[in-house]
C-alpha cells in the first residue's frame, strides 16, 4: 500500500475516535440533568408541605395564647382585639388542615415511607388543638390559679412535641434531599471519569500511530544511508533489504543493482592489501622488517606496544637501537645470519622507551627476492618476561625447599634401591656424627643395630612393594658411639613413574624414652607406696576415713573408708558410703545435733580436733568413739574436707565409767571416815578431860589427905588420860594424812625443814644437837604434810640419842633415776636424815613403821608409836617410798624418795 | 576500872554436869562477885531469856549480864539459842560467849557469823579454867562498857 493511503487512514482513525469521546460526553450531560430533576421532585414539595403545618400550628399557638390574654384581662375594653384573635385562630386552623392534607396527598402520590411521620404530626396536632380550645373555654369561664395554670402546661407541652414531630419529619426529608444530592454528584464523577479517559486513549492512539509511521518511514531511510557508506568503503557485498513495494523499496533495488556492477570492476586489489595488513597487525609477536642495512621498514601493532616507541620513532632506524649497548645483532649475530640464513630461539632481551629491560626470544631470517638475493630480513620477537618469571619463582621455591630440609629438626634422608644414603641434611649430620658426604658412601644398614638391620631389610623391601609401612622406631649407632632413637616415617621417592628410591623423615625420640622410662619407674614406687598403705590402713585397728564434706552444702562424698568399719559396726564398705550423710544417720539420736554442731564448728575453725559420740552398730549395739579429725583445705586456706581416724573407745569409757564411780564411793569413804574420825576424836576426848581435870581438882583441893600412894594413884590416872589424849591426837593426824590431804605444789624442802627445824628450838636447844642441813631441792608435795614428815623424823632423831651425847643430825638430799615406778615420773629425790642416835635391829625395819608399833618401853622412849607410821603414809601418797639403815648404837639414817613431778588427781 | 556495884548474873548453859560443876568451882576460885546460874540445854535458856516454862515466876529477874554458851546441847543446840538471842530485840545486847570443847572452824565461823561476842574453847587442865573465868570477870565487867539496863526503844 501506498504510504499517502497509510497516512489518511490514520488521520481517519484519530478524527473518529475524537467525535466519538465528544457524543459521549454530551450524553453523559443530559443524563445528569435528568437525573437530578427527578431525584429533587419528591423532597421539595414535602419540605413545603411541612413547612405549612409548622407555620400553621404556630398561628394556632399564638393566637391562643393572645386570646387567653385578652380574656384574662378584667377590662373588656379590647373586644375587637379579642374578635381579631379569634379570627386569626380559625384561619390558623384551616391552614393546619390543608396543610396536612397536602401533606398527606404528596405522601400517597410517591407511596413513600413518611406516613408514619404524618399519624404521628396529626396525633399530636389534634392533642394540641383540644387543648387550645380547653385552654380558651377555661378563659372564658374565668377559670384561674391552679387548674389553669396546669393546663398551660400541658399545652406548652404539647406545642413542644407537636414541633419536635415537624421537625422529624422535616429532617427525614433532608436528608433524603442530602442523598439525592450525593446519587448526583456520583454519577457526575463518574462520567467525568469516564470521559477523561476517552480522551487519553485517543490522544495515545494518535500520538502512537504517529511514531509508528515516521518511524517506518525514517528507518528505511536509515538503512539505505548505511548501506550506501559501506559500499563507500569498498564492501561490495552490501545488499540492501527493503522489499517493500513503495516508493522507497524501488529505492532501495536500484542501489543494490549498482553495487553488484561496482563489484565486477575489481577493487578487490586493493582490498587485499588490507588483509595483508591486518594478519601482521593481529599476530602478538613482534614483527619487524628490516632492510638490508638493518633498519627497520615495516613494523607491526605488538612492536609498538612492547617496546614503547612510537611508529615513526621505529621506522628507518636501526633495529640495533632497541638497546642501548651494541649487543644486540652484532656483527657476530650477522654473520651467523647470513652462513644459516636463519636463527631463532636466541634468548636476548631489550630496552623499552622507558628503559625497562624486557627479555625476548628472537628469531630472524632473510627474505629472499624472486632472484634469490637477500632483500631483507624478517625477525619475530616474543616477550618472554612472563615465562622468565615463572622460572625465577620456581628456582625460589626449591632453593626455600631445600633450606627448609636443611634446617629441619628432624633427620631428612633418602636412599637409593639398595639402601645407600644419597642425601642427607643438617640435623641427620648432627644426630648421627657424620658429615653428608661420608654419608653418600654408607647404606643405613650401617647404622643400626643388627637386630634392626633384619627390620629394615623388611621394611625396605615392603616398601619397594608398594605397601605403605607405619612408622617405625630405630636406634643409630652415631659415629661417637652414643645412641639415638628416631621415630621414622619413609615413603616411595618416584622419576618419570617409576621407584628411584625411599625419603625418610626420623624424628628425635630419645628424651621421649628416656621420660617414659623414667615415668615407669615412678609408677612403679607409687604403686609400691600404695600396697604399703593399704596394708597400714588394714593393720589399724580404726576406721580411716576421708571425705570432702561441707556440712553446710550438700552433696557431700565420703571419699575413703577402710575396711574396718566392718568390724566396727557391722556394715560393709558399700552400705557405708551408699549416702554421704550415713555416719550421721546411725549416731546415737541423742547425740546427733551436738555432734552435727561440733563438726560444723570444727569446720569452721580449720583445725584439728577430737569428737566423741555413739554410733548404732549394724546388730543394734550402742558404742562409744572417738573421732579425731583433721580439716583438709586447698591451697587458698578454704576448706574442702576432712580426714580421720575413728576408734572405738568403749571398753575406755567404760572404764573411766567404772573409776568415775570407784572415786565417787572412794570420796564418800573418805568423807565419811573424816567426819567419824573428828567425831570420835572429840567424843573420846571429852571423858579424858574429865578425868584430867578432877584429878586436877584432886591434887589441888585434897592433896594434903590424900597419902603419897594416893597422889601417886592420882598421877597414874592423870598419866593414863594423859596418854589416851595424845593417842587419840595422833590416830587423828594418822587418818588425816589421807582425808585431810592437800594438792600437790612446788615445795621448797629446805625452807620446810628449817620451819621444822626453828619449831623445835626447844628441843633442840635442851638436847644440845648440832643440825647440818645440805641442799635441798624443790619438789611437788602437799607443803603440810612435807612438814609433818621432817617434823618426825627431825624429832625421832633428837629423841632417840644416846643419854651422854648430844646428837648429831645430818639432813641431805640427791637426785635419782625411776627404775621400776609405775607411774613413770622420771627423776627422784632422795631424803636422808642420818643420826648418831641408839639404831635399831634392821630386822625390825618393817614393825617400826607400823602404828602404835614401838621398840622400847614407855619409861625409855616417850611416844606413841604413830609417827613413822605417819611418815610411811605420807611417802605412800606421795607415790614415794621411805625405809631406813641402822644397827644398834650406831645411829640410824632415815630414806625418803620422793618423785619430782607429781601429777594432780582429780579428787572428785 | 569500874566497879560494878550491881549484882550482875552470869548465865552459863552447857549439857555436862561434871562441866557445870567444874566451872561453878572455877567461878568460886576466881573470887567474882557475880551471881552463877547454870541451864542444861537451849530450851531452858530460852525459858529463862524470857520468864516462861520453869521460870515463868521470875518475871521480876533482870537479864543476865553474861551468856557463857556451849555449842553441843540437846533439844537445842548452842547456835540456835545464839541465832535466836541474837535475833530478838531485848535479848541480843547481852554479851554471848561461846564456851565450847569444839576447835572446828566452821563453828567459830558460824558463831562469828551468828554475832557471838566471843569463841572460848574450853581449857583442858582446872588452873586454865579458873584463868579464864577470873579474866572474862575482869574483862567484861571491869573493862567493857555494858549496855545500860532499860527499857525497850
């Protein structure tokens, strides 16, 4: 098709599509108008309607509330006023009728929902209407005050209603009319709506079918012009394709037409040339041409771009200038050129523009002309910088490898098939004494053992085979004689694919083996260290326990019991310590809480000590023990557990039991025995009084009627009593030594003797006696008796002397060693007292420390015999001992030992 | 020195009648000048302390003007005659004297305690007897100021 027809086609279609929105539009308007015409015909006239009955219903109001006024005034001078109100009352009442008639009609034309508004306006109007009237007759009849007043109210009310009912209705139909308005505006949007868019796609449509044919039109254009420049530029193969039948397709088949006939005119001469020329600009090696002279003629791209000269700073210089000595093709080089006429692979290198050295591989030959004469040279040049870095890498990399084996700490070697070293590094120098170079002349089997050589043997052989070996440990015999163990793993070294020969690495394990035995060794003293200590634990007789305990926080464990504690109580091991808490669950309930509370507070307190509490035996017997236990702590000084022993100490505590008793009583007697002593003593003494002092009276009333044997009676009796006295004193003082015994504490001897000694003066002075006194020593005793004791053997001594000399008394003292004490007090001290007095027969050595025992008569001696009696009692507390050496008219030496230390029993 | 021109009694109770006698005869060696009156026990001097029981007609009997008191006495003891003495308003200004054969402590404790004026264990031999006696005369009634005789405040 023509284009012109396409051109007024489109114009067609874009005028239609136009006129066509325009007749819409128009429609849509009169639709609207319509419309609204009929939404608006049914409020309006109701609205009126309404407005009527309102107004209507407020003539009536006013006008009867004008008349009531009227007749409410006294005067009747306002009677035209009254006529006038009357009148206006019954127009009002009309109209309302009309009006709601009206009213009534609109509603039952349209059939619409308001007649419900209309029974409502008419109920309430008639409400109001007969209350007008009442109201008015009421003022007529001069009707006032309160039924009046009430009707007023009424009335008022019911005009307030009446209203309200208009208004409803009046609203209804507003807001019909407000809906009306709204339908409207709607359908007004929405045809507006619609037009716009009529209006947009035709404008589209316009606009798009517009580019559409310019652009047909112009792009056929297009392609001619194209096709014709690159016929410009000698493609002859161009063919335009526009097979269109228009104008511009004829167009189009001329000019090919034309093309075809340029072609059979042969440019391809010079097209060729061309071709040649970019198979020498493609190629990425340089290319250089050179005459015969050496300077360059033809060059191509890569030569350009590698050395960094421009074409015209290459062209007719010599190639020699691409470095900057004269190396490069030398006179040598040329001669070699010309004898082979060609060379290549001649690594060289040359300097960019910028002086940057850039190795190459080049190659030259000489171009022969069609007469066999050397026209020129043609050299290709490849950069070779890239590969000249690789190798410098490489190199790199094995010079790293090999230092890394050098410096290894571990032995690097490998051998040949035959077990020869062929390599050896630093530390395999090191380790086994030999250099590497007398290393290449041994085989490995000459530094092994020759039980190992066996394993090696093996070993290389498997390896040869193929199978991978694990590693293996080796002793070397190094040079010097000393041994090396080496952990060694070797594998296959491979040439071209086949075994050329074995690389073993050996690591240094001799300290390893040294450690392990060492290690060994040590475990073997511990286990020792243990049996011996299971064999102590199992030999006490006591539960050995440990336990890492808080009381405060359980879970507690009892880490160790022994196997004691079978015997002790009955339960095994495992009952034992099923629950952390078991020891304390069999205690003895009522000494749980206070043994719980010791063992936190001994927790506490960090240190050691001793509990003693009753544990239930697994068979129900009760028995004592006594915990002793140590706290164990950590490093910081916090508690962790504790550890014991634990004993059973019931047999002791019954004992004790059993001696707490035996003192008790022991207390009692003794009580009891001192209270009879006083009491006999006093009571025995008194009747000796008596007798006394009436022979007293006797001799002093009736001495001169009694005769001489008389008075010597008397002085009989009076002896008699005398002595019964002083028996009674001394039993006293005999029984005392026991009950009236006090505690032990240091006494100074000396000082006691001398006490002695100056209460005697008397005595000593009317006997004439020398006393000498060494040294004595200070020694735990009761201060009373120590005095008692010197007391009779001081007194004995001066007693017992010879009738014509004066006695002599020698009191001494030595220390001694305990032989055979029980009581094991270690040091004690010999008491001597020595006189030169009458002796004794030594075979009556026991009797005389009897009581009331005595060796002489009376008359000799006086004396009750108590005293040494007296003394063997005090030694006998004193846990000492007392004996004597004498013979007769010899003097006598008394003995008292004494221990040092005493130990204070408890007296209760 | 005072000389006493009142007929002071001195009161002794002790429970041995060969006691009684020794010291009547003591008294007599000692030439006071005193009235001796004897009881044999506690009761009796609380009877005659205060006019009742087998005194009860000497209501007109002044107080004696020296209590000699042994410790040892049936129906009751020496310490309790003195507690109660020495507990009744018109009884404890006459002076008390123990005269005991006891050395005990605690019973010279316990008298002391009681408030007895003096502790006096009994010589052994008439002489010590008779020393004592003539100087107990000498010491209270010649020496010590008595409490004058009068009425209850």
């Amino acid at each position: 098709m023509k284009l012109s027809h396409k051109l007024i086609l489109g114009y067609l279609l874009v005028a239609s599509l136009a006129s066509f929105t325009t007749y819409f539009a128009l429609h849509s308007y009169q639709n609207i108008d319509e419309s609204f015409k009929n939404l608006m015909s049914e409020p309006v006239p109701m609205i009126k309607s309404l407005e009527a009955i309102k107004d209507a219903g407020f003539h009536i109001i006013s006008s009867t509330g004008e008349i009531c006024f009227i007749l409410s005034l006294s005067t009747n001078s306002n009677k035209n006023g009254l006529a006038e109100e009357e009148q206006q009352l019954i127009d009002g009442l009309k109209k309302y009728r009309e009006a709601l008639k009206h009213y009534e009609e609109l509603i039952n034309t349209h059939n619409s929902s308001e007649i419900k508004f209309l029974e409502v306006i008419k109920k309430h109007g008639n409400d109001l209407i007969q209350t007008s009237e009442q109201i008015i007759a009421m003022s007529r009849k001069r009707i006032t005050g309160e039924e009046i007043l009430e009707k007023r109210k009424i009335f008022e009310a019911q005009e307030r209603v009446f209203l309200q009912s208009i208004d409803n209705a009046l609203l209804n139909e507003y807001g019909e009319l407000t809906n009306a308005q709204e339908t409207v505006q709607a359908t007004i949007a929405r045809a507006t709506d619609r037009t716009l868019l009529f209006t947009f796609f035709t404008f589209m449509l316009a606009i798009i079918s517009g580019l559409y044919i310019s652009r047909h039109i112009s792009n056929r254009i297009n392609k001619l012009k194209e096709a014709s420049e690159k016929v410009g530029q000698g493609q002859l193969e161009t063919i335009i394709e526009i097979k269109t039948n228009d104008e511009i397709g004829a167009l189009a088949r001329s000019l090919n037409k034309m093309v075809g006939d340029l072609k059979k005119s042969g440019v391809e001469l010079m097209l060729s040339k061309n071709f040649v020329d970019n198979i020498i600009n493609s190629i990425a090696d340089v290319l250089f041409v050179l005459d015969t002279d050496l300077k360059i003629i033809r060059l191509n791209q890569a030569a350009i771009d590698l050395t960094g000269f421009s074409k015209d700073e290459l062209i007719g210089h010599s190639i020699k200038m691409l470095r900057n000595d004269t190396e490069f093709f030398n006179d040598q080089d040329v001669e070699e050129l010309q004898a082979k006429s060609c060379v290549s692979g001649i690594e060289t290198f040359w300097q960019a523009k910028d002086s940057r050295i850039i190795p190459i591989l080049f190659s030259a030959s000489i171009i022969h002309d069609s007469k066999g004469e050397a026209s020129g040279i043609v050299c290709v040049a490849q950069d070779i910088s890239e590969r000249k870095k690789i190798e410098s890498t490489l190199r790199h990399n094995e010079e790293k490898y090999r230092e890394l084996i050098e410096n290894a700490n571990d032995v690097v070697y490998t051998l040949d098939l035959s077990g020869g070293f062929t390599s050896l590094n630093r530390a395999g120098e090191q380790k086994t004494g030999y250099t590497r170079a007398e290393a290449l002349h041994m085989s490995i089997g000459e530094v092994v053992g020759k039980e190992d050589l066996e394993r090696i043997g093996q070993r290389i052989a498997k390896n040869l085979a193929g199978e991978v070996q694990p590693n293996i440990e080796l002793e070397i015999n190094a040079k010097d004689g000393s041994k090396v163990m080496l952990d060694i793993s070797s594998r296959l070294i491979y040439q071209d694919g086949a075994v050329v020969g074995i690389q073993g690495i050996g690591r240094d394990i001799t300290e390893r083996k040294r450690a392990e035995k060492e290690q060994a060794r040590l475990n073997e003293q511990i286990e020792n260290q243990r049996q011996r200590l299971d064999t102590i634990i199992a030999n006490v007789q006591g539960v050995i326990w440990e336990t890492r305990i808080n009381p405060d926080d359980p879970p507690n464990r009892l880490d160790f019991v022994s196997d004691y504690v079978v015997t002790m109580l009955g339960y095994s091991v495992e009952e034992f310590t099923s629950t952390p808490d078991f020891w304390l669950s069999i205690i003895h309930p009522e000494d749980r809480e206070r043994t719980l509370r010791e063992v936190k507070e001994l927790y506490k307190s960090k240190q050691s000590g001793t509990l003693e509490f009753r544990w239930i035996t697994k068979d129900g017997r009760v028995i004592w023990i006594e915990s002793r236990d140590e706290i164990i702590c950590n490093e910081k000084g916090k508690q962790i557990g504790m550890r014991g022993v634990t004993i059973d100490i019931t047999e002791r505590r019954q004992a004790e039991e059993k001696l707490r008793i035996f003192n008790g009583k022991l207390q009692q007697s003794n009580r009891e025995l001192q209270d009879f002593a006083y009491v006999a003593s006093h009571d025995l003494q008194e009747p000796l009084r008596k007798v006394q002092a009436f022979a007293d009276r006797l001799n002093s009333k009736y001495a001169d009627v009694l005769t001489g044997s008389g008075l010597d009676y008397l002085e009989r009796m009076r002896n008699a009593a005398q002595r019964m006295q002083t028996l009674i004193q001394d039993l006293l003082t005999f029984s005392r030594v026991t009950t009236k015994a006090k505690p032990f504490v240091p006494v100074n001897l000396e000082k006691v003797t001398r006490e002695v000694l100056s209460d005697l003066e008397v005595s000593i002075e009317q006997s004439g006696a020398t006393i000498e006194i060494d040294d004595l020593p200070e020694i735990d005793a009761d201060p009373t008796q120590m005095r008692q004791l010197m007391q009779n053997l001081i007194g004995n001594a001066l007693k017992f002397h010879h009738k014509d000399t004066s006695p002599f008394i020698k009191i001494s003292a030595q220390t001694s060693e305990n032989h055979s004490n029980d009581n094991g007090n270690g040091r004690l001290c010999e008491i001597m007292v020595r006189d030169n007095g009458i002796g004794f027969d030594e075979k009556y050595l026991d009797r005389i420390f009897t009581v009331f025992q005595r060796l002489h008569g009376r008359t000799d001696y006086e004396g009750s015999g108590v005293g040494l009696a007296v003394c063997r009692k005090i030694a006998e507390r004193h846990h000492g001992t007392i004996t004597a050496e004498s013979s007769p008219d010899k003097g006598s030496t008394f003995i008292v030992v004494l221990p040092f230390k005493q130990l204070n029993e408890e007296l209760n | 020195m005072r000389q006493n021109s009142r007929a002071i009694t001195i009161l002794m109770a002790d429970d041995d009648p060969d006691d009684r006698m020794l010291t009547r005869d003591a008294f007599e060696e000692s030439r006071l000048r005193n009235e001796f009156e004897t009881v044999e026990d506690g009761e009796e001097l609380m009877d005659y302390l205060h006019h009742r029981g087998k005194y009860s007609g000497e209501a007109a009997r002044a107080k004696p003007g020296l209590i000699l008191l042994d410790l040892n006495m049936p129906r009751k003891d020496g310490r309790e005659a003195l507690k109660e003495i020495k507990n009744s308003p018109e009884l404890r200004r006459i002076p008390v004297v123990v005269l005991t054969t006891s050395k005990a402590d605690e019973d010279i404790l316990r008298t002391y305690d009681l408030g007895v004026n003096s502790f006096i264990v009994k010589p052994v031999t008439f002489e010590a007897m008779v020393d004592v006696i003539k100087t107990l005369g000498k010491y209270w009634f010649e020496m010590v100021e008595l409490p004058p005789e009068g009425d209850m405040d």
